[in-house]
C-alpha cells in the first residue's frame, strides 16, 4: 500500500487496514510491533493484536514501518527535543543569576569582550551578544543520558488502533467523509482531501461537495484526471483556477496564477459561460474578489473566445465596465428605505443562508413587532433550506445574545485565527424575539438529526464544542475545536514548543502566564522569568537551524492564580507559517514519574502553529471553584510586534482577549445530545466499564474496545458527520 496513504489513513481514523496476504505466526513481530507503539503512547487493540498474529512476520513487519512513524509524528516524537538546561526540569538557575553568568563567561571571551563591555557601559544588556546564552551546549544524546527512564503511570496516555478494512475501501471512505464534509475543512485537512481526490478521482465520487473549498480541491484532481469539473457558481471557477495553481481555494490569500495549459483555459472558460448563460445574476458574485478575477483573465484570454460571450462579461464586471447589480446590494436599497421585511423575503427567496447570516441585524432593524413577526416568519419558511451548520452557528450566536446580558465586548476571530476584541454596542434582541428564534432553529436541527435507537455516549465529549468549521481548530493530535473545554487530571503540567526555520534565523519563544479571577497578572514563566511559585522554565534557544525545543513545567497544586495562559511568541525571524514546522503541545505527569523532558506517553495534545500572528494563543487552563483544572480551547492568535514579542507586553491584550472568550457559551455536543434524546433515543452515560452487547451510536473522545459489528462510531476525528446536513 502507498506509504503516503496509510500513514493518512492511521491519522485520520486510527484503524490499520490490513493488507491480505498468506496466513502464519506473526504473534512474535505483533507483540514487538506493540511495545515499540506503546513507547509513544500508543498500542493494538486486542482485535488487532489478534489479527496481526495470524499474519506473516513479513506483514506485521512492514506495516510497523509506516505506522509507527505516523503515530511518533502525531505526538511530536519525530524530532529531538533538546532542553537548553540539561537537567530540566531540575536545576534551573535563578535568571538574573543565569545572565550574570554568561556576561561573566563573555568577559573571559577575548572575541566577545569587547563588544559586551561597550554594551554594558551603555546600560544595556544584550542577552544575544553573549556567546553562551541560548545555544545549546550539550548534544540530545548527552541529555538522554542525564534523565532516568519514564516510570509508567497510570494516568499516562495509551490510544489505541484498531482494525480496518481493505486498504482500497478505507480509502475511500475517507475520500467521501472529507470532500463530501458539510463543514469547511481545516488547513491539514485540505491538503490531505488533495492527496486522496487525486487517488479517488477515477472512482466512486460523493453524491454532493457541499463546501465550496473542498470542491475545488475535488474539481482541481478530477480536471487532472481528465474528467469534467462540478461548476454551478462564478466563485467555483476561481476556485478551481487557485487549486491548479497551487493557492489558496478559501480565497483569503492573494494567489499567484500560473500560466495555464490550453485545454484548461478551455474548460474554465467554458464552465464559466455555461454557469452565467444559465442564471446571468450569477455574474454578480465576481464583486468580493474583484482584483482576484482581473489576475486570473491575464492568464485566461477571455477576448480571444468569443464562442463563449458570457465568460468574457465575466471579466468586464470585474474591470467596471458592466454593472450586474448584486443581492447584497438590493436587499441594502430595500433597507436603506425601511423595507426590513421586503429585504427578509428577498434574502429568504434568493439566498436562504445569507438570511440566516443576517437575521441579527434584520431583527434589530425592524421598526416594531410587525416587522420582526416578517422577518421571523421568512425565516421560518427558509430554514429547510439552509445548511444544518449555518442553523447551528446561528444557534449559538443567539443564544450569546440574550437581554440584559453583562457582556460588554465582542470577539471577532477571522479564518485564520485571527482575534481582536470591540465593543458591542448592539442593541440586545427583545426576549421573546430571542426565544421564538431559538424554538425555531432547535425544531430545524431536530427534524434534521437521525434518531439512534442506542447512544452511548462518554461524558468528557458533552463539552466539546460543535466543529462547525475546519478552521476553529488546528492539525495536530487530541485538538479539539475552539470553545470546548476538557478535564485535566495530573499533577504536573508541562508545555512543549519546537519550532525548525525554514530560509533564516528564528527565535520562537514560549512562555506561561498566571492570571487570577478577575484576569489580573499572578506571575509569569518566559525566558525572563525562568523560576517562580509555579514552576519552571527550560531556557531560552535563540539559535538552532535543526530545530529547538522550549518547555515549562507548572506544579496545579502550587498555581496561584485561576488561570494559566500558555502562548507561542516570535522573537524574530519567521512567522509560524514560514517556519519549516512549529507545534505546541502539552503533557500531564504525575510526581516521580522521572524521563525525558519530552516523554511522548504522557502528550495530552500537539497541535501545529499557524496563523497571521506573532503571538499564539493555543488554549488556556482554568482552576473552577472546586478546584478542579479544564483546558478551554482557544486557537487563537493576536498580531502582536514584527519582533521582540514577550509575555510582559502582552498581557493587557491577552487578558481581555480571554475575558471575551470565555464569556462566551459555545454550542457543543450536549445541545445536540439532548435535541436527540428528546426526538426518542436512549441515551446511556458509558461509565469507562463493558460497552453494551449490541450496536450502538458511540459519540465519545476515544474509541473504546469491544463495541458491536454495526457500531456508529463519532469521536474528534470525525465528529464533523455529528453536523446535519
């Protein structure tokens, strides 16, 4: 089996498919095969175990040879990860004694004196200018050797593989699952649905490509495979033209068109005419990405086809020398003359989703009862055809809308991850507006829902926040979408940050704030504040071209404060996207466990760093009144200063970032849970004992062994099919 494919498979489903093959003992290559899996927090369920005995030695053999790698790079374990203080987290010095031993180190250094001693004499201290400072000084090698061995815990992670079907079938299955998601894909996700489309482009395709990124990705592997692309919109066509040329299908970044082939200019050229023949007001979609438009006809030559005329008003539009009056800018007119319930059915009758996305500002705007009653009653009739993920988003969005409500801020987040925090000076929506609203969009999501008989459900996914997009979370291992909040159990707490640069030198720095109740600062831990009450910090690496490690360990016992803020600061150099590969994760030990700095059975999450900022905010932990500590899930990132970012300069900014953040309610699995439990399903709270003898609906965080031929299985990696349609 291709290498690239399984190893995506394992990622996504955590299922091995088996290849068929002759029969024989192969029980001594599986067990081997296990212990090496669970040196990384991994191991074979008992069903896989079994059936990997019964292969050749030769089987089992090469499938450890991909599945491992893709188990050690979803934790973090594919690189090495140096601490700066060899015997992290032990012996770390105090910082300001820390500096002063390398500036004393610096004055012996006839090369480095002089320069250090001009600084000095200016008052400055320049921790880069000191030769020892932040570069490693031992090997990996010689800190493997300075820790003892990872005494196992019981509170040590184990995630368990299970069983797939024949490589082929798997494959496909994935393919639908992602091109036919009826919500937008992340990042990795795209890139991966890219791999299996061009894979899949020959067979069996999903019966609908409900989001329109992931139709192009879709279009881009069927046009290279030479069959028709699926074009109904002008926007599908500029999408498709960013897929071949390598950009970006969301359209948030600015592509580089390349020089396109005849024959696909053709069919471009075509699948526009068609689409504008077909409906001309279609034409009016070229708008939003004007400049984007006038590119891509530098490099399509709409002139030199006059066979097909409507591509070519395609282009005058986006030039401004013909005017297609959009929907947008009709519903305006009707509301700039006070005809709120005129704009509601025309939004209603046109584009039902927009509506939805409106209906906030529609209700806020009508002038009294009546014209709310409209607006409610447009939206009622719409609502069967809105996608289920727009009813949702709504859902939650009313239900942060309520009367009277203390909030004061809002926090916008954009596609990237991008945050900042505003005002909200909106009107509050009368509340018998409000709950009308909300007994609407429960009744469509209902109607919607399927019914199990049997949900078995693990209560640490009640909390997860309903992955309503791709882009609410990043690729990475045990993420969860932005909003969801998760136990932590363990005693000791440590983050993990590497980052590898890609063209020129890069710092990335990590660092931990300590917020109290009211979002005060406690204390922080950063390469300025190397000890305090808390915990610890591993050292500052300023220099490293094959890759660096930072880490902080925090003792939950000892924290002060109610919150703590891990965060991700470029220094200087490049950002977390033009780095080569940069992650954040982080591990739960209990107290003697003793190891490495980096021990891969104890990662909780890894979750990959990307995003426009220079300062990221991965999720911050939480002490309630009990104090019991949960991870809320944040995937955000402030843009902070093209250098020197440092957790001192933030702190204002990040403490009323996450003052708006959390006071939000997101909408998560519960609501959906309950909608179901009330439509007729036997819902059963699964305690972590034996699971029930027959099929069920499993909705859960990981897996569990045993479950019945049959079973319906929706945990993190897949909980996207839990949105309806």
């Amino acid at each position: 089996m291709d290498p690239v494919l399984a190893r995506l498979l394992v990622r996504h489903t955590l299922r091995v498919p088996v290849p068929a093959g002759e029969r024989g003992d192969g029980s001594g290559a599986a067990l081997r095969f296990d212990a090496a899996l669970r040196t990384a927090g991994f191991a074979l369920s008992s069903a896989l175990l079994r059936e990997l005995s019964g292969r050749s030695a030769e089987t089992v053999v090469e499938l450890a040879r991909w599945v491992l790698p893709a188990v050690r790079e979803r934790v973090g374990d594919h690189v090495a990860h140096n601490a700066y203080f060899i015997d992290f987290p032990a012996n770390v010095p105090d910082t300001r004694e820390f500096w002063l031993s390398c500036v004393l180190e610096a004055l012996e250094d006839p090369e480095a004196r002089e320069p250090v001693l001009d600084r000095l004499s200016a008052g400055v201290l320049d921790l880069l200018t000191l030769p020892s400072y932040g570069r490693y000084r031992h090997s990996y090698e010689e800190l493997l050797a300075a820790h003892e061995e990872l005494v196992p815990a019981a509170g040590d992670r184990l995630t368990v593989l299970h069983p797939g079907g024949p490589a082929e079938e798997e494959t496909a299955a994935l393919y639908a699952a992602l091109a036919g998601s009826v919500t937008p894909l992340g990042e990795e996700h795209l890139a991966d649905l890219a791999v299996l489309a061009a894979h899949c482009a020959d067979g069996p395709q999903p019966a609908e490509i409900p989001v329109r990124e992931n139709r192009a990705v879709v279009n881009a592997a069927r046009l290279r495979a030479g069959a028709a692309p699926l074009l109904d919109t002008v926007t599908d066509v500029l999408r498709l033209a960013c897929a071949l040329s390598g950009g970006d299908v969301t359209l948030r970044e600015r592509t580089r068109f390349r020089a396109l082939s005849r024959p696909v200019r053709r069919v471009l050229l075509a699948g526009l005419d068609a689409v504008v023949a077909k409906d001309p007001a279609k034409a009016a979609d070229v708008g939003p990405h004007r400049e984007a438009w006038k590119r891509l006809g530098e490099r399509l030559h709409p002139h030199e086809h006059p066979r097909w005329p409507h591509a070519a008003e395609v282009f005058a539009v986006a030039r401004g020398e013909l005017r297609v009056p959009s929907l947008d800018s009709r519903a305006e007119a009707l509301l700039a003359d006070g005809d709120v319930p005129g704009a509601a059915e025309l939004l209603a009758s046109a584009a039902p989703g927009r509506l939805f996305r409106a209906l906030d500002r529609l209700l806020r705007t009508a002038a009294d009862g009546a014209g709310r009653e409209a607006v409610l009653a447009a939206a009622e009739r719409a609502a069967p055809r809105v996608a289920g993920r727009v009813v949702l988003s709504l859902r939650e969005h009313a239900q942060n809308r309520r009367a009277g409500a203390d909030a004061v801020r809002r926090v916008f987040v954009n596609r990237a991850g991008a945050a900042w925090v505003a005002p909200d000076r909106r009107a509050p929506l009368p509340e018998d507006v409000r709950e009308r609203l909300l007994a609407l969009l429960d009744a469509e999501t209902r109607r919607r829902l399927p019914v199990p008989e049997r949900l078995l459900v693990d209560p640490d996914v009640l909390d997860v926040a309903l992955p309503l997009s791709g882009r609410a979370s990043t690729g990475g291992f045990g993420v969860l979408p932005r909003g969801s909040v998760s136990p932590v159990d363990g005693e000791l707490l440590r983050f993990f940050m590497y980052w590898k640069e890609a063209r020129r030198t890069t710092d990335l720095d990590l660092s931990a704030l300590v917020l109290d109740e009211e979002y005060r600062t406690v204390s922080w831990l950063s390469y300025t504040e190397l000890t305090a009450v808390e915990g610890v910090h591993s050292g500052d690496v300023v220099e490293a071209p094959d890759g660096a490690s930072e880490f902080i360990e925090l003792r939950l016992g000892a924290v002060r404060g109610t919150f703590v803020v891990p965060q991700v600061h470029v220094f200087s150099g490049e950002d977390f996207e033009e780095t080569a590969e940069s992650f954040f994760g982080f591990m739960l030990r209990e107290g003697e466990q003793e190891g490495r700095p980096f021990e891969p059975r104890t990662v909780r999450m890894k979750s990959d760093l990307r995003g426009p900022g220079r300062v990221a905010l991965p999720l911050v932990f939480r002490r309630d009144a009990e104090g019991r500590w949960h991870a809320h899930w944040l995937h955000l990132c402030l843009r902070g200063t093209p250098s020197a970012n440092r957790v001192e300069e933030h702190r204002v900014s990040v403490a009323v970032l996450l003052r708006g953040a959390l006071g939000r309610t997101p909408l998560t699995v519960r609501h959906l849970v309950r909608l179901m439990e009330e439509s007729g399903s036997r819902v059963t709270v699964w305690d972590g004992g034996a699971v029930p003898a027959g099929p069920v609906t499993y909705l859960g965080l990981e897996r569990p062994e045993g479950l019945a031929p049959g079973s319906r299985v929706l945990t993190p990696e897949n909980l996207r099919d839990l949105v309806p349609a």
